[in-house]
C-alpha cells in the first residue's frame, strides 16, 4: 500500500468549475425523467439523496426528492405524501391544495434547488410541469446532540457527534452544505457487519488519498469492526508512531473544519468518534 505521507490538496480545474455553475443557472425541463437524470449527475456521490416516485390521482407522474438525515420523515410521509396519493384536488389550484403543510414555494432554477435540498427541503416534481414545489421538512438530528466532554470549547459550537452514523452524516451536511461533499459507503466485518462512510469535497481533496483509504478500508477481512479507534489501527501507515497521521474527533465543527482543508473523514456506525486524515505535526496543536 501507499502511504499519506505525502499529499496535496487538490483543486478542480476553472473550466469545470465553471461548467458546473452554468448547470446550475439553468431551469428545470418539463419532463420528469430528464430532471431525475439531471438531479443524478448533479448530485453524484451523495447517497443520502432520496427519490421517491409515485403516480398522482390524474395519473401524472410525480417524485419526491429529499436528502436523508435532514428531513422530518412524519412530515413527508403524513402532510405530503398521504395527500398527494389519496386526496383529489383541481388541477387549477395544485399548487396550494395539494399538500398540507406551510411555507410552500415554486421554484425553476437549479441552483435553488440544489441549496434547497443540501438545507433540508424537499423538492417535489411533476412530469409535463416546468416549475417545482420547494416544502418545507427541515429536522434536525433525531438523538440529543452533546458536546463532548474531552473535546470542550467556548469559543466553538457545543454539538457532539452519537453513535448514529445518520445523523453524524447530516451533522456534517450541515456545516457543508456543499453537493462537492461526497459520501463513500462500505461494509466491513464477516460476522458482525458495520457501515463505515468515507467523507471528503470532490473539488479539492487530492483523488490519490480517497482512493487510499477506500483500499485500505476494503481491504480490511475480520469479524467485526465496533469502533474508530479500532478501524484507525487498520488503516493507518504505522500505529507506533509518535507522530500518528491520523486522528479521531467527535466535534461536527472540527470535522468539518478538515474536510474543508482538503482531508478526509472516516464514519463508523454505532461509534461517536470520526476518523480523520491525513494529519500533520503543526494540527495537533491548533485550536
């Protein structure tokens, strides 16, 4: 295997950038199939991005979108969902009959949808319509969020991540709401299997790191992994080092910090620590 010693953070190229931000100021399309395509593309490398499709009462075709952990699943399911599927409405007054719940807005562009759905709205479309309905389902985190007691600050927020691994996810969503922000799923374990979630931003962590660790974490063969701590010894260079090049935080705000740096996160389901890299000498001592 390679090593993290040596690593650059990466920066997407200006052409692209630029590519993506004309994407963006562009409106939605009136068929269904092509805005589900276009979502896709969009928002690549994000797993926690849910599309639901069902058919209207008129026999329309319609979809949900939403992303997972920032939602208030009883809302979609009870003041959207149920509505839609079950209630008749006039195809007129859609708009502000169709659904039970307030703070309704169109939107066209795709910009608005996109930081839309990264601050925890939910997008509906509707095949042969060139606007979409913007609802409001924002819920935070299900579990008591608690400030670590080994990691505490004043200056800093006071939220801690659980053993949730969901719910760390959209803890960190929130500080990035970023579509860069980029989500690898793995299983490990042979006997007792946990999810492990690599996390980094597309456009400036350099490609070569992701990749190491996702070897490294695929490569992994035991019965299972139950905590950080225990997946840090499989992954890092040397475990005897003084100066280790990894390093284990339960603050969303310190993560979050890093991922913007250019480095990589490492979530473990059913443990509150995430794993971060690669780490250098002069980061241990920063506040």
């Amino acid at each position: 295997m390679g090593s993290f010693n040596k690593w650059i953070r990466g920066e997407k190229s200006f052409s692209a950038q630029e590519q993506a931000d004309h994407q963006l100021k562009k409106s939605i399309s009136s068929s269904l199939s092509l805005n589900l395509k276009h979502l896709s593309k969009l928002f690549s490398g994000i797993p926690e991005l849910i599309t639901r499709t069902f058919p209207l009462k008129n026999g329309k075709e319609a979809a949900l979108i939403y992303m997972e952990g920032l939602v208030d699943k009883t809302v979609i399911n009870i003041d959207i969902l149920r509505p839609l599927l079950f209630k008749e409405w006039n195809e007129d007054d859609f708009w502000e009959s169709s659904v039970t719940i307030g703070n309704i807005k169109k939107v066209q562009q795709w910009a608005d949808i996109e930081q839309s759905l990264l601050h925890g709205k939910s997008i509906l479309f509707i095949n042969g319509q060139l606007t979409a309905l913007e609802l409001d389902t924002q819920s935070a985190p299900k579990r008591s969020i608690e400030e670590p007691t080994t990691e505490t600050s004043i200056k800093s927020s006071h939220e801690g991540f659980n053993e949730v691994a969901s719910d760390s996810l959209a803890l960190i969503r929130r500080y990035i709401p970023n579509r860069e922000l980029k989500v690898k799923e793995f299983t490990v374990g042979e006997r007792a299997t946990s999810k492990v979630f690599l996390l980094y931003l597309a456009d400036i962590t350099n490609e070569d790191v992701v990749q190491e660790m996702a070897c490294r974490i695929e490569s992994i063969k035991v019965d299972a992994i139950l905590t950080t701590g225990e997946l840090e010894g499989f992954v890092e260079d040397n475990s005897y080092t003084l100066f280790p090049q990894l390093s284990i935080t339960e603050r969303p705000d310190t993560t979050a910090h890093h991922i913007l740096d250019g480095r990589i996160a490492v979530v473990v389901d059913r443990s509150p620590g995430v794993l971060i890299g690669p780490m250098t000498f002069q980061l241990f001592f920063r506040r």
